[in-house]
C-alpha cells in the first residue's frame, strides 16, 4: 500500500482548527512540530502541566493520507478557516512492516557500567551484565532520555541491600526495577495514569522484581529511604510538600525531570525539608538533584 504525506507552515492559532478539518477530510493523521526545529528560532515545549498548551509560533502540519487528493484537501482546509493555501510539500510513503521498523529504532542501552537495557528482541550484549529488559511502549521510560539514565545511575550508586524505594510518577517502572535489582527491599511505584501502572506491572513481571504500583493516596503517605521523581519541573514544584512527606527524616530524594536552568528554582521549593548534594548532576542540558532530608522532618 502506497500513503501520501503532506507537509505545510501555518501559524500557531490555525493549527488546531486546520488539523481537525483535515481530519474531517480524510487524513488518517496528523502530526504537529515546530517549524524552526534545528534553527536558532527553535521553540522547544515539554508539555509540563500548569504550562501554556504546546504551540510554536511557526507549526508544521504533516497529514498522512491513505486515499484521496491531499493537496485537494489541504486548500479545502485553508478555505473554511480563511486562509490562502500555503507551499505544500507532498510526497509518498511506502508502506512496510512498521513493527520491524520501530524494533529497529531501540537498540540494547549501557546506562553505566553493568546496567543495560535491553528491548526482548535483542541478547544482552554482555552476559554477565545486570540487565533489565524493557520495550518502548504506553509509559515514559526506556532509558533513552538523560534524566532517566541520571536517575538510574544515581540509583546504583547509592541503593543499599533492603532500603525502601518510591518511584514517585513511575511511568514503565523502569526506576523501581533498577532499584529492586540493585538490592532494595520494600520497592513501590505511584502514577496518575492506569496505562502506565499496567506498564508497570507487566515490565517488573518480566524483570522478576517485587514492586507494588498503584494510583497515590491523599489519606496514605507510606516512608520510604528513598524517593525518586522523575516528572516534570511544574509537577515538582507543585508536588514538593508530598514527595517529601513520604521520604523518612533522613533519607534521600532524588528529582529529574528538569532543565539544568531550573535547578536552583526547583531546589528552592525543596529547601526547607532537604540539604542538597551540588553541584546537581547534568547531562546533555538535563539535570538531576539529590537532597538528603534533615533529621526530625517528618513532612
């Protein structure tokens, strides 16, 4: 089967409207980036909760069509919201075995030395590595991103046999499994998204590590020797009160998620409960805070 994809620039407040015309229209999708992408002008967006909705100045909507005249529909589209048909690149996409393609896309990751990550359609390139196997799905987490390889790093470094772990917004569960193999005892997971829990669940199922997943409670606020949240700056910002309530006076709390700009305001949200390690660790322009709760805080 042959698609068609059509590409064009359009601003930020036509996008939305423009997309679900298209849609109406016959496009089986269509995908929304920023048209600056790669340039000086580029406008990265993360989505954070609490933030403006994901828009670029400059959008670039690509519409995938499985029949039909997709250059037709895009000046239909430009029509009914009022606009002149913008320069339009259209070209041919040759269907093939999408799943092949995407298994190809993730590769066995060295997160440090001994830990890989390891999609099920691959061997551990080492034997006698610690190995936890994980395929791209639903949940954030393949360790492909810096602040989850910071995260797990940190965790290897510093777990202990039989500490207790929360992984706080724990999306694939990746954290709470490495924590579990690195020697942890009670080891536990929270997120909003059902999706993710069952993510969860199946991938410390595969790794067999013992974890507990479930939806945070308001009315129960367990302790743990460590708690790691790799989320979102806003959400740990919003959250500091809770994640550090469920941290025993003591322990440690580890927070990713953030630009390395954003430490210091992060940490200032943290600062009445926590004694921070610095510098925090960075990589690639994302950072990774450690703060040790000060004995006697119990929230």
């Amino acid at each position: 089967m042959k698609w068609q994809r059509i590409r064009f620039v359009v601003d930020a407040e036509l996008a939305e409207r423009l997309g679900d015309t298209l849609l109406e229209r016959g496009a089986v999708s269509v995908d929304a980036a920023d048209a600056q992408s790669g340039t000086p002008d580029e406008h990265p967006i993360f989505g954070e909760p609490g933030s403006d909705p994901a828009v670029w100045p400059r959008t670039e909507l690509t519409a995938l069509f499985e029949a039909g005249d997709p250059a037709r529909a895009v000046a239909e589209a430009c029509a009914e919201v009022g606009i002149d048909t913008p320069e339009c690149v259209l070209d041919d996409v040759a269907d093939q075995d999408w799943v092949r393609l995407t298994q190809s896309q993730f590769d066995p990751i060295e997160v440090a030395n001994g830990l890989w990550i390891v999609p099920s359609w691959h061997e551990p390139p080492d034997s006698a590595a610690m190995v936890i196997r994980l395929d791209p799905g639903l949940a954030f987490g393949t360790g492909s991103h810096p602040t989850t390889r910071l995260c797990l790093r940190w965790l290897l470094e510093h777990v202990t046999p039989g500490q207790s772990v929360l992984d706080y917004g724990c999306g694939s569960g990746i954290l709470a499994i490495a924590a579990s193999l690195a020697g942890a005892g009670t080891v536990a997971g929270v997120d909003v998204d059902e999706n993710a829990l069952v993510a969860a669940r199946q991938n410390a199922n595969v790794n067999g590590v013992s974890a507990e997943f479930s939806i945070p409670r308001a009315d129960a606020v367990p302790q743990y020797d460590i708690v790691v949240a790799n989320i979102l700056a806003n959400p740990l910002r919003v959250l500091a009160p809770l994640i550090c309530g469920h941290c025993k006076p003591g322990g440690m709390v580890v927070l990713s998620g953030l630009l390395e700009e954003q430490s210091d305001d992060v940490m200032s949200y943290y600062e009445s409960w926590l004694e921070f390690e610095r510098p925090p660790r960075v990589e690639e322009g994302w950072a990774c805070l450690a703060g040790r709760k000060r004995p006697g805080e119990r929230a």
